[in-house]
C-alpha cells in the first residue's frame, strides 16, 4: 500500500508509516496535481494547508483512509468521505499536554504579572512594586470543562496546592471525587473562585456565557483564564468587569475573532495577557499529532480498529445501506434532547419500532450518543469513542426494541434521564425526511434543522399570538410553527421553526410570558 503525505509533518511520524508502507512526502500540492495524484495512493496525510475536497475525493480511486496530524478537520469533506467509505481521523490527544501546561503558564504569568513585569524592563524601567503579585497555593481554581485537558489543569492546580472546584454536569462524578476535586454548580464557582479557567466547547448554550451578569457574581479581585475557545466570554463585558474592579486580570490565548484585530481593546487592556492561539504549539505536540495520525493510519490500512476516527466505524455493507438514511435523524434527536434538558446526565435509551428493529442499530444508538456529546464536550466526539466518552461519564445506555409496526413503519424514540427531569423525542423519515413527530409526548411533524423553539404553554386563547409578537419585535421571522397536544387536557406545546436564534433575553421574556411554562430553544 501506498501513502501520501501532502502536508509537512514530523518525520517521527513519518518513520513510523515507513515501517509499513511505502511513502510519498509531496507537500504544496496545487488542487489539480494532487486529483491527478490520488488515485495512487492508499492513504492520506494532511494538516491544515491540504483541501480534501469532493473532486479530491471522487478521484481518489483507492484511498482508504484520511489521516489529520491536528484536530481539527474543516479542510476535509468529511461528509463526502464518508460516502465514499474513506476513513477520516485525527490526533485529538497529540495536544493535551501542549494545552494543559499553556493553561497553568498563562495562570502563573496572570498571578505574577511576567508579561507586564517583561515589557516594563524592555521599556528600560524597573518597577518592583507596581508588579507585586499573588501566590496562587491556597487560592481557589473552578474550572469549567472536566474533558482530557481541563482534568490535566486539576491535577497540576492540586500539586500546586491550589483547592479545586470544578463544574461539570456530564462527568462520572467518581472521577471528580478520585480526583480531589469538588463538583459544584456555576454560582457556586463564581462566588468561590480566586481563579477561573474555561475548558468549555464553543455552543449555542457556551457562547458569552461569561456576561456582565456572571462577572456581576464573582469574587471582587479575580482572575479568568480562557485556552479553549473564543466567544465563550464576552469580551467587551470583560473588559468592563476589569475598569469596574471585579476582575483583576484575565490570559487570554483564543478570541471571538481570530487573528485578534490589531485595534482590539484587548490589547491596549494593560490586566489582559495574550498570546497568538498558542495552546498546541510546542515541538512535542507537533511530533505527538504525527504519531498518533501514523498509528492511527497504521491501523485503519490493516483492518483493525480505529480509535480516532471522525465519522462512522466499519460496518458491513447491507447494514449501512439499511441504517444510513437514519443517521441524521438519530443524532438530531439526541442534540435536541441535551438542549431541553437540565440536571447531571444519568440514561440514555433508545427505542426502535418497526422494520428498523430487525436489523443491527448500534451504529444508530451511537449517533444518538453522538449527538447529545457534541454539544456538550469540547474534545470531538464520533462513532469510535462515543459510548467509551458515555461509559466515562457514568450515563448509561439502553436499546429497546419491537418489530411491530405502530403509527409510522419506522420509528426512533430517545429517552433522556437526569438527576432532574425526564424528556423524549421521536422521530421518523417521511421518503428521505428527518421528522421530529413527538416531544415529550406532545405531538408535532417538525423538521430538525436550524433554530426550533419550543413553547409548553395553557390550553386557551392568545398564546400563538402572544409568543408571535415577542419574536416580531425582535425581529425574528415565524418560518413554521404548530401546536402539539397530548392525550391529557389543558397541556400543549407551541413548536415554532425561526430564522434565526433568538437572543437570551428574547427567551426570557418569552419565559416571563403569562401561560407560558419553561420554553426552550434547540439549534441543529
């Protein structure tokens, strides 16, 4: 077999591939040379600079797998590589040490101000006392994220005898308490924390998370440190909590907008310490993401099984031709119901009526896993390490099954427990359209994209009217909407498809609403 490497990458990796296969190093490849190329080779080894597109793909008559020497994938049409059965994985772990340790460097040069201190004595001053500092043993550390990275900032925190509070709703709580740590809620954090830091996947529910009115609860003389993801704090509401006093500093290694724009209020905030999107780039996570890619790739080309892969696992033929029509659906239906539910996740289950039951549904059960972890993880999740990332986290997961027909020849329910609540959806294909056609009981014919917004609300006159004029106001366009009823009287619910996602405030006075009894809002 033969691999192609399109991008520079260690030449660790590359020796690792070269104990197996033959290899090709031809980087700077223009789009039309390396469709001409392709069809050669067996595999592929990109970074960042290598567009994998369709026409890539389509020529690509014997390519086998992708391999990513980085996380993130936006140069590779993994959709389509899917299709084609192509592989697609990455090195998500190559970086952890990288990121971890830039977080506690930026939190230690927060403390003592080093990159204030450094730039003072280049401007040929020496001001010892206008950078005194704080110690950061027996301070407090909340850390928002208990992922791969956010548990490696713990640990460290603790050996630097630092107490350590954590918030996180989807961790196995044994592995917080093995850990040293308490698990607390938001409030709790803000209130305790001498130190922040944000280890927080970029979503609908984490986007300026960190406002005016969570900086309003924080301890007077505080720090924040954010290496995950710009847009998780708001940054003109940082920069407000610092000129008010509530914030003392905050390290900043991500922004809202990347590069950070060379007018940023940020850099001319003299308690505010950057640095360029930082996290990953040491030597040893550059040798680390070839490694595990060439590992990776060293495993897919021999059959066996590929734990970073980004879309699905192997299954045999006539299973995927049964079951692929249903992926969407089965990972919309557990995206839609994380977003409505509150509390720590306990159970999954999924039940499966009709035709769909006779055949094998892992693969399915996995996409509902899917969907409901890729909102609520920073780290990727896909069909390899889905039900490993539940299993971690103490959720467990169940398939039900009856062959027996109901009212649709097909059909998915999802079930989702917390410690609070309990909420379903179902849904089904109508020819090859995704429907959601029941919501906690209610029932609807919704399709699972874009903004959905949903209103339980009194069975009597006005309510419509009432929600449709909130949303007018705002300026947010009604592109379908219906009313689901149940079985038992007086309890409907108003399922509005909208053109955009309404703003926070838009939902609290839709919540405020006289009838209307906690709305929610889903983005697919």
């Amino acid at each position: 077999m033969k691999i192609l490497v399109s991008d520079p990458v260690s030449e660790k990796g590359i020796a690792i591939l070269r104990e197996h296969f033959e290899v090709d190093v031809k980087t700077k490849l223009p789009p039309e040379e390396l469709i001409g190329l392709i069809p050669d080779y067996d595999a592929l080894v990109v970074r960042s600079e290598t567009k994998v597109t369709a026409e890539v793909l389509d020529a690509a008559a014997n390519l086998k797998v992708i391999g990513r020497a980085g996380v993130g994938v936006d140069n590779i049409d993994v959709e389509h590589a899917t299709k084609r059965g192509i592989i697609v994985l990455n090195a998500p772990e190559g970086n952890t040490m990288a990121a971890t340790e830039h977080t506690v460097a930026m939190m230690l040069g927060l403390a003592r101000n080093i990159p204030q201190a450094y730039k003072s004595m280049h401007e040929g001053k020496w001001e010892r006392p206008k950078f005194t500092g704080v110690e950061v043993r027996g301070k407090t550390l909340g850390i928002f994220g208990l992922g791969r990275i956010g548990t490696g900032v713990a640990k460290r925190a603790l050996a630097l005898e630092m107490k350590v509070l954590a918030y996180d709703p989807f961790i196995n709580m044994d592995t917080v308490h093995a850990l040293g740590i308490r698990a607390c809620e938001i409030d709790e954090i803000l209130a305790e924390a001498d130190f922040i830091t944000l280890h927080l996947p970029k979503t609908p529910q984490t986007v300026n998370m960190f406002n005016k009115e969570s900086f309003a609860k924080m301890k007077r003389g505080m720090r924040i440190i954010n290496c995950a993801r710009g847009g998780v704090i708001n940054e003109p509401d940082l920069l407000q909590a610092i000129a008010d006093g509530i914030v003392a500093g905050a390290a900043l290694d991500v922004y809202t907008t990347e590069p950070l724009p060379a007018d940023s209020p940020i850099l001319s905030c003299p308690q505010i310490i950057t640095t360029p999107h930082l996290g990953a780039s040491t030597v040893e996570a550059q040798i680390g993401v070839a490694v595990d890619v060439a590992h990776g790739i060293v495993a897919a080309l021999n059959g066996e099984p590929v734990t970073t892969a980004v879309n699905m696992a192997a299954v045999p033929q006539h299973i995927l031709q049964q079951i692929r029509p249903y992926f969407e659906l089965a990972a919309s239906l557990g995206s839609a119901l994380i977003q409505i539910s509150e509390g720590r996740l306990e159970k999954i289950v999924v039940e499966y009526k009709g035709d769909i039951a006779k055949t094998d549904t892992k693969m399915l059960t996995t996409s509902v896993i899917k969907g409901v972890f890729n909102h609520i993880l920073q780290e990727t999740v896909n069909f390899v390490n889905a039900p490993g990332l539940a299993k971690a986290r103490g959720v467990e997961v169940l398939e039900t099954k009856q062959e027996t027909p109901g009212s649709f020849s097909n059909l998915i329910t999802v079930r989702l427990f917390t410690d609070k609540e309990e909420h379903m959806v179902a849904g089904t294909l109508f020819g090859r359209e995704t429907r959601i056609v029941s919501i906690d009981n209610h029932r609807v014919d919704t399709m699972p994209k874009g903004a959905i917004l949903l209103c339980p609300h009194e069975d009597k006159p006005g309510m419509i009217g009432l929600v449709g004029s909130i949303l007018g106001q705002a300026g947010i366009n009604i592109s379908a909407m219906q009313v689901g009823r149940t079985d038992v009287g007086g309890t409907n619910i108003m399922v509005l498809e909208i053109s955009s996602q309404a703003p926070e405030a838009v939902m609290e006075e839709i919540k405020r609403a006289n009838g209307i009894s906690g709305a929610k809002q889903i983005i697919l």
